[in-house]
C-alpha cells in the first residue's frame, strides 16, 4: 500500500514539474515570438504569412511547452486512474 502511495505521489509530483515548466516554455515562447515579429515583420503581417517558413519560425517556440503540456496531461490521467482503483 505504501509503495503505491509512494508511486502516485511521484507521478502526480512529475506531472506539476512538466505543467510548471511548459508554463515556463510558454512564457519564453511569448517573449521569442515577440522578439522575431518585432525584428522581422514590422507591420508586413499578411505578406509575412504568405510565407510558409515565417509561419514555420514563430511556431517553433512553442514546441517544447505542447510536448511538455501533453507529457503532463499524460501523467495527470495515469494519476486519476490510478487513484480510483485504489
């Protein structure tokens, strides 16, 4: 039982490190995105999304919060499942 116990605090302690931490991404994701628009679009917004690579750059930046969001998620219904079984 404690093992148990043990193992769904780990998870549920996993899951709050990667929701911090994508919250993180998110936030830096802002700032980059704000900087490359700033810096490069000036204004030119619908000749700059006719670019598919442009398109490309500003996404980048958010990658690793979707990735580590989703990694939370994951863990956090692991984390329900398995408190209900018990």
């Amino acid at each position: 039982m404690a093992k148990k116990q043990d193992d769904l605090r780990t998870i549920l302690i996993k899951a709050k490190f990667y929701r911090t931490f994508a919250l993180v991404f998110i936030t830096l994701g802002i700032f980059i995105f704000c900087f490359l628009y700033i810096s490069n679009i000036e204004g030119r917004l619908f000749d700059a999304l006719r670019d598919p690579f442009t398109i490309t750059v500003f996404l980048v930046p958010f990658i690793p919060a979707a990735f580590l969001s989703w990694m939370a998620d994951r863990l956090e219904q692991k984390y329900h499942t398995l408190s209900q079984k018990k």
